[in-house]
C-alpha cells in the first residue's frame, strides 16, 4: 500500500489553528489519502542517513496540499501548499512520493 506524510491542520478556536505530519495510506492512484495515522508523527530512523531520509519525505509534505479530516471522517484538501513549488524551486509534486 503506497504510503507518503501529509501535513493535516487541525481546527481549534478561531487562531489556533495547529498543523502536523501525518502518515498517509492510499489505495491505487488517488491523490487523497483513503487513512492517515491517528496522531503526529516524528522524523526517525536507526542511522543518522535514514533520519535525514525521513526528514526529506516530511518535508516532501510540504509541497502537497494541506488536509483536515472532515465531518465523516474522510481527509479533504483544506489549503495549497504550507511551501509553493515556486520556494521550492523544482516544480514538482508527489502526490504518493512515499515509501511503497
């Protein structure tokens, strides 16, 4: 099951918004995720490569739409990018960038 982070915000009280990476499942090609891990997740690894490796992804997070779980429980695109392609300077997307 092709897997990448997404950054999901979570809305509280008007100005207390909270953004966060999540793991994000999908099934097939599908640009929304079908399930997302429940909580935040942190950068990890057993090397100091695969740490970086990690931290990479995340911040491959930033150049997708942001998300919000809606009311039935499905993620929605809620915003563009936390980071544009154009700060990013290569264009690109990866909708499902992830380990598969």
């Amino acid at each position: 099951m092709p897997w990448n982070y997404r950054v999901f915000v979570e809305h509280h009280p008007p100005g207390e918004d909270v953004y966060t990476v999540r793991s994000a499942f999908y099934d097939g090609g599908e640009a929304i995720p079908h399930s997302w891990s429940a909580r935040p997740v942190a950068p990890q690894g057993s090397t100091a490569d695969e740490l970086r490796a990690d931290l990479a992804m995340m911040t491959d997070a930033l150049s997708l739409p942001v998300l919000a779980e809606g009311p039935d429980s499905r993620a929605t695109e809620t915003g563009p990018p936390v980071l544009p392609a154009a700060a990013r300077g290569d264009g690109d997307s990866h909708p499902q960038g992830g380990r598969t």
